[in-house]
C-alpha cells in the first residue's frame, strides 16, 4: 500500500473507475449477446428492439471513454449488418 496521501487517494480512485468501467463493459457484452441470440432465433421484432436498447448502451461507453469511438461504430455495424439480414 502507499504511504503518500495522494497516491492512496489514487489507489481508491483507481479501483472505483475500473469497477465502473468493468460494469459497463459487462453491460455492453449482454445488450449484445441479446441482439445475437434473438437473430440467432430469427425474431426479427426482437432483435431489431435489442439492437436499439445495444446501440444506445454501446454509445454511451463511447462517450464516456469505455469504449474507443471506432470500436463503438463497429460494434453497432455489425449488429446492425446482422439484423438487417432478417429481413
């Protein structure tokens, strides 16, 4: 542990943003298990209502800095591209 005022309040600072950034993360990868798994069903109505709940998800970790901007655009290309082929 360290002995330093600030390098202590860095430790704590640190583990609350990766608990929050983990979290996040976690919740990115549900939003889209749940658009894979309704295309991998072929429910079309479904899938396109968790791609938008995903979507949203997805881009707000961007803006918050979980996610690289690029990373977030393909993530929604790709679902995107998925569900599109339902139709």
């Amino acid at each position: 542990m360290a002995n330093i005022k600030s390098a202590k309040k860095r430790v704590i600072t640190s583990a609350k943003r990766a608990e929050r950034n983990k979290a996040i993360k976690t919740n990115v990868k549900t939003s889209v298990k749940k658009v894979e798994a309704a295309c991998a069903a072929s429910d079309k109505e479904a899938a396109s209502a968790a791609l938008k709940s995903a979507t949203s998800v997805i881009e707000k970790a961007a803006s918050k800095g979980i996610l690289h901007k690029n990373t977030a655009a393909n993530k929604v290309s790709r679902l995107t591209k998925m569900v599109n082929k339902l139709a």
